[in-house]
C-alpha cells in the first residue's frame, strides 16, 4: 500500500509535496505529478503540503479513484517521465483549475504535442 496522486493536480500542479517527500517518490509530467509507489514508505508528509488535497492513500480511495494506482504507477515508471525533487511554479491557471472537479480528460501523459 502507498499514496497516490488523484485528479484534483491535474491542471495545478503546485509542486509543494515534493519538498517534503524523503525518498523522492515524484514524477513530473505537463500537468501532474505521479508517485511511484515503490519508493513510498507511507510517511504520509506529502498529503497536508498539497494545497488542493490530491493525494491520498491508496486505502482512502473511493471506487471511482482506484484507476489512479495504475496510472501512477504508469506514469512513474512507464512513460519516460523525470524525478522532480525540487517545488517549481504551478501552472499558469492553477487557481481556476483548483475548483474544477473533472480533469481526468485533460491529464497529458507525453511533454511532447499529441
Ligand atoms: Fe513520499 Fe512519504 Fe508521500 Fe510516500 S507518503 S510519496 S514517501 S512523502
Ligand atoms: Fe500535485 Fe498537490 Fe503535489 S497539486 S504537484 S500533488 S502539491
């Protein structure tokens, strides 16, 4: 069991778990940032940095957020994305993202054009 990155980063991206996280569990794609759960001792640390509440443990997901374990573990470790182990800005629009509650259709998974 572990933690996981679910909808609400999509689009906002804040960056701020990642200055907290001591085993560097952050991926960072266009628009969200996965964990991977390999790398997760469950300290919990991450879940109150993030100011929109996007990370949960994988026990706390409701039946509609289970895909997000499979997709964390994809984009962690499958789709060529980086460890990010520093804060960077939020995107652009992140404070009109922050109160949207389905974003799932707008996750980019690849940085190049699709
Ligand atoms: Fe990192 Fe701890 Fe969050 Fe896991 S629970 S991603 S180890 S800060
Ligand atoms: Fe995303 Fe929250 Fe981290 S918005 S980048 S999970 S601080």
């Amino acid at each position: 069991m572990a933690f996981v990155v679910t909808e609400s980063c999509i689009q906002c991206k804040y960056t701020d778990c990642v200055n907290v996280c001591p085993m560097a569990c952050f991926y960072e794609g266009p628009n969200f940032l996965a964990i991977d759960q390999s790398q997760c001792i469950d300290c919990a640390m991450c879940v109150t940095e993030c100011p929109v509440k996007a990370i949960l443990h994988e026990s706390e997901l409701q039946p509609d957020q289970r895909h997000f374990i499979e997709l964390n573990h994809t984009l962690a470790t499958r789709s060529g994305w980086k460890r990010i182990t520093r804060p960077t800005s939020p995107l652009p629009e992140h404070e009109k993202w922050a109160a949207v509650a389905n974003k799932l259709a707008l996750l980019q998974t690849s940085w190049k054009p699709d």
